[in-house]
C-alpha cells in the first residue's frame, strides 16, 4: 500500500537558536523602554509633587509677610538680629515680623478698627478711634487666637524701632491695649510720646524657625500666637510645620520690599533626590 503522508518541514536546530536570540534582544529592549518610561515618571512625579509644595509654603509665607507692619521684620541668629534691611550676611537663620490685624480691619461701613485715631478727642491714656467697633475686633481676635491673646497693641508709624519693640525686651516704645470699649482703646500712659492720626493694630508676632534634620535639610517651623510687646519670644507661642526637607531658605530687605528663596528636596530613591526652588518678592 502506498503511503500519502507528506513530509512536513521543522525549525532546524540552528533556526531555533536565530529565533531565541532575536526574542532575548527584542525582550530586552522592552524591559529597556519599560524602565526608561517607569524612570520618567517617577522623576516628572516627584518634580511635580516638590514644586507644588514649594509653591504653597512660598505663597503661604508672602500671603502672611504682606501684613507685616514696617520696621517689625527682623533676621536673628545665633548672635543676634537686626532689621531685615540692614543684614549683613548670610548667616540669619530665622525670619520674624508683626503682623497687623487683617481680619477685623475691612472696607465695611463699620470696620473692627479704621485705623485713625482722632487726636482733639484723645488723652493721654485714651484714644478715640472713630469709625471704628472696637468690641468686633476683640472677638474675632479671641476667634482666631484663642483665650491666650488678649492684649493687642498698637503701632504709629515712624514712632517705634526694632530694638524698642519687645525683642530684646525693651517694650519702651510699645502701647500695649489694656481696654476697649465700641470706639475707644485704654492704653498706658502716653504722656511725653507722639501720638499720629494713623496706627496698626497688631495681636501677634509671627517668626519662620529652622528646625536641623541632621543629612543637610531642615524643616521650616511656623511660630505665632505670641507677643513680644508683652515681654514674650517665638518660643512662648504656638507652632505648625510650613516645609519639609528644606536645602536653602534666604531673606533680604530692602527697602519696602522683602525677597525670600526657598528650597525643598524630594527623595526619588534612597540615594537620588531633586530640588525645587521657588522666589518671591513682597511688596509692604
């Protein structure tokens, strides 16, 4: 009987060997691609995550320096401070200001406080503030700050300098709010200083506090909720981290305008990180 059965040609020993090498090379410039494009991603995500949060503590820090009340802001180290404008290195470590009521100070008809003391119906130790509903502000000071803060104080332009201001704890040139009641504020006897149409109200102080990490980095601790005019440093007040991981955190003055650079480092991996970095400038 004849048989119909067909040769049917197989992959040659050597064919096999062609086809597996041409799959090893093709595998491993996918696995190649595949790193590559999971590599990009991590980096494009950790920038992004960085600059965000670099973004929202610089905002956060202009927002709160546009209310500093001029001549407060200060640079401290180690050995001291001095007013921002007048640094003289880079070895300041730490920002802190006064910061004037924002919150109850408003365009409404009847504000917490104007702002304008009128000075025919003024004494000494009483200060007429037309326009004003003093008794507001009280609350959304004790609202915001909390039972600590009781006593404001206000500021007149030009009457008052770094060193008189509770820093150091000369408070000579401070006036310190014992009283109020619907337009008028109690204050200390003011006999023998000038007293100006114009004035700031300020309940607290604020001060940006680098905290070390011990690799290169520090955290940038926000203090507020305290008052130097009553005798108190950053250090009796509340705090709350602004920024992890911080490389660089820079300040300048000059003249009404404050410059600040921050850095943040975000970890890729145990041994890679990025840095972002954001400038601003605040007009006061």
């Amino acid at each position: 009987m004849e048989s119909n059965r067909q040769m049917k040609k197989a992959f040659s020993m050597l064919e096999l060997v062609f086809v597996i090498v041409i799959l090893g090379i093709v595998s491993s410039i996918g696995a190649e691609v595949i790193a590559n494009v999971y590599g990009s991603y991590i980096l494009q995500r950790a920038t992004h995550r960085s600059s965000i949060k670099t973004e929202l503590a610089a905002t956060q820090l202009a927002n709160r320096l546009a209310y500093s009340i001029p001549d407060t802001v200060i640079g401290r180290k180690s050995s001291g401070y001095r007013a921002i404008d007048d640094l003289d290195d880079n070895d300041y470590t730490i920002l802190e200001w006064m910061s004037y009521d924002n919150d109850s100070f408003s365009a409404q008809t009847t504000p917490g406080w104007s702002g304008f003391v009128d000075l025919n119906a003024s004494s000494s130790t009483v200060l007429k503030s037309n326009g004003s509903d003093i008794d507001k502000t009280a609350t959304i000071i004790q609202n915001l700050g909390g039972n600590d803060i009781t006593d404001a104080s206000l500021f007149f332009p030009e009457e008052y300098t770094v060193d008189t201001i509770g820093y150091n704890g000369d408070t000579s040139d401070t006036i310190p709010v014992l009283s109020n009641t619907a337009d008028t504020f109690t204050v200390n006897d003011l006999s023998g200083r000038t007293i100006k149409e114009h004035y700031k109200l300020s309940w607290t102080a604020y001060a940006l506090v680098p905290s070390d990490n011990g690799d290169g980095t520090f955290d940038l601790e926000l203090y507020y909720n305290y008052q130097p005019w009553l005798g108190e440093s950053y250090s009796d007040g509340l705090h709350h981290l602004l920024a992890k991981d911080v490389s660089v955190f820079k300040f300048v003055g000059s003249q009404n305008t404050i410059r600040f650079k921050l850095c943040q480092q975000e970890k890729i991996s145990k041994t890679d990180k990025i840095t972002i970095c954001k400038e601003k400038a605040v007009i006061r």
